[in-house]
C-alpha cells in the first residue's frame, strides 16, 4: 500500500486570510459615518461581492515563491475593483443619503489594513521557514543539468522558499531508474517532484505522471531552455480541444492595453509640460554653441510589429555619417562635451516623450534597436522578434537589470532578450512604476555603460 501524503502545507493559511479579511472589511464599516439605513443588506452585499472578486481577481492565489510586485498588483486591483462595486451600492440600493466621502475613507481605511496584514503574514511565513526552518517542503529532482542545478541552488539561498532538496537523481547514470525514485518518494515523505522534460522519454513521463496522480505529489516540470527562453503557456478550449499557445501577451488584452496608454500620456505629458518646456532652449543653446547642427537626432529603428518610426533625441555627437550605423562606444570622439553629460545622465532620450505622445514609443518598453541592428540580431538571435509584440520604451526592464548602452558580447544581447521576454509576458503598471523609478535611482547615481 502507498503511503499517502497527509493534506496539504498550511491548509489554515487561506480560510484564516478570508476570515480576518472579512472582518476587517465588515468592522471597518462602523469607524464612519456612511449614513447607512439598514445595515445588514450591506454587510451581504460587501461579503458576497468580496468573494466574487477574490475569486474572480485570484486574490488569495499567494504562495511561498510569490513575488512582492505581484502581491502589490493583486491589493491593487481588488481594491479597485472593490471600491468601484463599493460605489454602485449607492445607485443599485437607491442611498442617495449616503456620504460618498466617508465612503471613500473606509476604502482607504481597508486597503491599509488588507495591505497590513497581508504583508505581516506573507513576512512571518518568510521568517518562519528561513530562520526556524519551519513550513518546509521535501522535494526531489530528477535531471542534471544547468537549468536544475540553478534550481536546486535557488532553493538552498532562497530559504525563505521553504524547499528542502532530499535528492538530484542523475537520469544519465547507469544505474538511474524511475522505481528507485519512486521508492525514495514514498520513504521518505517527498512532497513535490521535479523533473528535466529534456531528459526523459515520453514513456518514463508518463510513468512519473501516473506515480504522482496516484500517490498524491506534486509533479512539476523544468522546461529545456536551449531552444526557448520562455515557456509562459496559455491554455485555451476551441469547442473541447484543448489548445496550448506558447505564450499569453497581457498587453492583448483591451484593458491592459488601454491602462498602458492612459498612463503614458500623462505620464508624457507631464514630462513635457514641466521639463521639457525650459530644459529644451537651454539644452539647444549649449548644444549649438559648441558644436554646429541640429538640437534634434533623428534615427529610425524598429518599433510595434516591427514597423519603423523616427526616435528623437537630444544631439550628443558632432555630425556624422556614420550615427545610423554604428552604437556609440566608451571613448567614443564622435561625443560632444555637453553629449557626454547628458547621455551619462539619460537627458538625451528626454524628446522620446514625444514618441510616446505620438503613440510610437511606450515609457517602459524594450528599447528600440537601430534598423541595421535590429536586421543582424533578427538573424542571430533567437527569439529576438518576441521583443516587437509590444511598443519600445524610453527605458525598460533590461535597461534597469544592468544590460543597457553597448553591447561588446553575444552575451550581452542574449540577456537584453531574455528580460525583454519576460517583461512581454509579465507587463504590469506596477512593473513599469518599478522600472521608472530604477532608472529615476540610476540617472542619478550614474552608470558604467551610459555613454
């Protein structure tokens, strides 16, 4: 007889999270004045609602290897969502007497204690498993590899993960088979099983699928990342098919993409309405005085499905023929005095906020790569093309995670890419905030390849 793995890790955690924010939403009522006439209808009607919403937005879908932005985006929304059904109250019950502003402050009120006490129980979880090494979870993998080797050494720094790594089965021993890994499962009480799809065969898959299902693990699967960088798949039904798309796009969809727009016209507009308006003649007459040409750098480069448009920038060099074709180097001579200051400081790329205005540049995108560039690393970089599902940014994820300015190696390119991808398929307004404000910190402090 196997022996069944007894419930789940922290069972407790959810149904506790449901309950005390139940009542923080339904005590935070009677600390103002709403103006209620009956009480009861709207304590259904916000519970009810509540758990439409969480269901709905995933609000509870936390776990142990859950980012920080990720759980700021779900507060974010819910209480947005939240408040927004929080209004309709009003018009839907006929309460014209209820006081709209007060309203708002108990939203207020419970976004800051739903903040709180999330944030307090995903901390003591964290520090319950890193410093007491409790909530832990046994696990084995099976493959060796560099994708499970980074792994298994993500488990050991992340601590606060909670994985316990019992054994790396090497499937290319002669002595490796699956029974063995079977047997150390159930002996030892692994709880999750892990497993390079690159190194078996579709029949020992199978075999460890039929295992887990019957034994009750986990199983889950590291994808082989030679041929991809990423694997973010979108499971979808036509009448009863099943359908996998390699990858779901956020920015697809018609609020998201409406989100990204609003906030970078204001955003853009901001920009240039209080900075760009004063710093425009002042930056023109030092760049004229010494050097003769043109305030204005206009480059063509490759934006959204690969259409091109004109980047503006602040001229940094003295004109030449060659700015179309060649990146700018470390020592570069073709670099202005007043240039070299204002690339150093990301002045320069100030006009593409008129890019943005115009709708060919987003704030926060992959950066668009000059036309002559873009036509070579389409050929020798793979998924390079991913990168053009989206508008370009003034700035971008791969900016801020240090791969901006020149690239001196394949390596170089590769990781702008692999960053790239992963904003594509993981885009968030929190996210664009994250990169503007690092790039905001790196402006300042300066960085090494900014020239």
């Amino acid at each position: 007889m196997s022996k069944f793995k007894q419930g789940r890790y922290s069972s407790f955690i959810r149904p506790l999270s449901y309950l005390v924010d139940l009542a923080i939403i339904n005590s935070a009522v009677y600390l103002f004045k709403i103006n209620l006439i009956n009480e009861y209808p709207f304590h259904i009607y916000i519970t009810v609602l509540w758990f439409i919403l969480s269901f709905y937005n995933k609000f509870y879908d936390v776990h142990r290897y859950t980012r920080i932005l990720q759980v700021i985006t779900l507060l974010v929304k819910q209480i947005i969502l939240f408040a927004v059904v929080l209004y309709a109250y009003i018009g839907f019950f006929k309460q014209p007497n209820l006081s709209r502003l007060n309203l708002g402050n108990y939203v207020l009120t419970v976004f800051g204690l739903l903040t709180f006490f999330k944030f307090f129980i995903f901390y003591l979880l964290n520090k319950y498993r890193s410093a007491l090494g409790g909530n832990l979870r046994n696990i084995i993998v099976i493959g060796k590899n560099d994708k499970t080797r980074q792994l298994i050494n993500t488990f050991k720094k992340r601590l606060d993960f909670g994985y316990k790594c019992k054994a790396n089965f090497d499937v290319k021993d002669d002595n490796f088979s699956l029974q063995d890994c079977f047997n150390f499962v159930i002996d030892n009480d692994i709880h999750e099983i892990y497993f390079s799809v690159a190194e078996l065969s579709n029949k020992q898959i199978n075999q460890l699928i039929d295992f887990a299902d019957n034994n009750l693990r986990e199983l889950k699967f590291i994808p082989d990342n030679k041929d991809i960088f990423s694997k973010k798949l979108k499971y979808e039904y036509y009448d009863y098919i099943p359908v996998l798309s390699l990858r779901s796009i956020p920015l697809e969809e018609p609020v998201n993409k409406f989100a990204k727009r609003l906030f970078d016209i204001i955003f853009a507009s901001s920009v240039i309405v209080f900075i760009l308006s004063w710093l425009t003649p002042i930056l023109a007459i030092i760049i004229k005085l010494e050097s003769k040409g043109p305030v204005f750098f206009k480059q063509t480069r490759n934006g959204f499905n690969y259409n091109e448009f004109d980047c503006y920038k602040f001229r940094s060099m003295t004109p030449n023929k060659n700015a179309h074709l060649h990146q700018a180097t470390k020592g570069d001579n073709r670099i202005t005095k007043v240039g070299a200051f204002i690339r150093k400081t990301s002045i320069d790329e100030l006009p593409q906020f008129f890019n943005v205005l115009f709708g060919d540049m987003s704030v926060v995108g992959p950066r668009p790569h000059m036309v002559s560039h873009t036509n070579k690393y389409a050929r020798s970089v793979d998924k390079f093309m991913v990168r053009h599902f989206v508008k370009p940014g003034i700035t971008g994820l791969a900016q801020t995670s240090g791969y901006r300015g020149e690239i001196e190696t394949e390596k170089d390119i590769i990781n702008r890419v692999k960053y790239d991808i992963f904003y594509v398929e993981n885009w968030s307004i929190l996210l664009d905030l994250k990169v503007i404000i690092q790039t905001f910190l790196n402006a300042i402090k300066g960085e090494e390849k900014a020239y």
